[in-house]
C-alpha cells in the first residue's frame, strides 16, 4: 500500500508528465520511489529553468543555489530559504524539492543528488548562456546537460536495483533522443520566448537527422535491456517518441487517446 509522500508523487507525476507517469506507475515497489524521485527532482529544477517570469538573473541564483545545497545534510532549511522570496511564484514541484528527496530510498538517494546538483549546476550554465546552440557540439551538450545525464542516472538505478548492466554511452543517447524530440515538438513555443534549440543553419531535416542517429543507439542501449519492469519503463517513452515524430511529420499533435493506444500497444506486445 502506497504511503502518503508516495502518493503525493504520484499526483505530480499526473500533473507533469504525459510521457513518464505510466512508464513510473509500471514499475515495483523501491525501483518506483527512486525513479520517481529523480524525475520530480529533475522537473523541480527544470520549472525553475523554463519558468516564463523569473528574470535569467534569479533563475541562475536558483539553479546555482539547489546545486550547492541539495547534497548537504540541511537541505531541507537552506531549500526553504532559497525558496521563500519567491514561493508565490515557484511551481509546487519546485517548493516540494526536499520532499521528493526524501522519496527516495536510502541506498541510492546519493546518486539522485549528486545527478540533480550536477544538473542545477549546468542548467545555471545554460540560462547564463541564454540557450545559445551554434553548432552540433552545443546541442550535444545540452542535450546532455539536462537529459543524457538522467539516462546515465537511470543506468546507475537500474544497476543499484537488480544488477541490471547497460551501456553509459549509449544511455546518453537515449536521453538524447527524448530531449531532441521535445525540441522539435516545442519549436514554436521556444521561439516565441526568443530560443532556439537548432543549430545555425539547422533545419527538419538536420534535426531529424541527429534524432535519428541518437534513437539507433536508444534502440540498441534497449536491446541489452532483459524483459521486465526496466525494460517496459525504457520503451514507453521511446515509443512515445516515435509517435510524437510521426504526428510532427503529418502536422498535428499526439492526442491523449493517441498516447493510450501507443502505451497498449507497447503493453500489449510485451506481454505477448
């Protein structure tokens, strides 16, 4: 039986992510908590890096602030104070961070830490840059920054659970591929907010191109992966992906029934 923090994760989950709350819900007692964990910790501080009213200087403050508090012993204190002049303002996710912390099990909330400080740090870095993509490196490494570095994360879970060994470099393109998606898919929303995630030069076809190669490698860091609940989290959102890519392609959006269909298929096929 779910206790109440688990219960209140699951509700932000519903209320922030359309990808990785089934995939999240699928998973088993403990595997569930710190994959959970890790993602609200990675959305807190991804609100505050996407946040529409904060001036870049306050988010830098912020970003910069989680990364040198999160791994301390008085996190929940210094979080809170950090917080405080802009609670009305901050996302629920954000002002819960030390919550989703305390979701984790003991084992490995080491590594979910060290992950979101490494994050808060380089996002910090980012918003300081003004998101500025010039060339493939760059989108290499913002592609990393704040989503190859969570299938590494992901790697170290999988691993710290049950054994389960997969390809870090590979990992990393899974990441990738997920986060160059949702730059395609939010393309127009960027733009309007004066960024752009293409490099110079780039258009549909340069970045199908780069998702492409990533999801060749997102398939094959799949393909190591042995059936169960790991293996079912891992192709949700790939699968997902694909779809979104599709639906881009024919000019329209994945739809809520749209997202069903594609997880009951995955299920479905799975289970077959």
């Amino acid at each position: 039986m779910m206790n109440e923090l688990t219960k209140d994760a699951m509700n932000m989950l519903a209320s922030t992510s359309r990808t990785f709350l089934i995939p999240i819900s699928g998973l088993v007692a403990g595997l569930k908590e710190a994959v959970a964990s890790a993602y609200l910790c990675m959305r807190a501080i991804d609100e505050v890096e996407d946040h529409p009213n904060l001036p870049r200087d306050v988010k830098m403050e912020l970003l910069t602030g989680i990364s040198g508090t999160v791994e301390q012993p008085s996190r929940r204190d210094a979080l809170q104070s950090l917080f405080e002049p802009y609670k009305e303002t901050l996302h629920e996710v954000t002002l819960r961070l030390s919550d989703w912390i305390d979701l984790c099990p003991n084992t490995t909330v080491d590594r979910v830490l060290q992950g979101t400080a490494q994050m808060a740090e380089q996002m910090a870095e980012w918003v300081g840059r003004n998101w500025k993509i010039e060339t493939e490196e760059d989108l290499d490494y913002y592609t990393y920054c704040v989503a190859g570095a969570v299938g590494e994360l992901l790697t170290d879970l999988w691993k710290w659970y049950d054994g389960t060994e997969t390809d870090r470099e590979k990992a990393v393109a899974f990441g990738r591929t997920l986060q160059a998606v949702n730059i395609v898919l939010n393309r127009k929303e960027d733009q309007a907010r004066g960024v752009t995630f293409f490099p110079d030069g780039w258009g549909m076809e340069e970045m199908g191109a780069y998702i492409r190669k990533n999801m060749e490698q997102a398939d094959a860091y799949l393909a190591e992966i042995p059936p169960g609940p790991i293996y079912r989290f891992c192709s949700i959102p790939l699968a997902l992906a694909r779809g979104s890519l599709k639906a881009v392609a024919a000019g329209s959006k994945l739809k809520r029934a749209d997202v069903l269909a594609i997880v009951n298929r995955v299920t479905g096929a799975l289970k077959s």
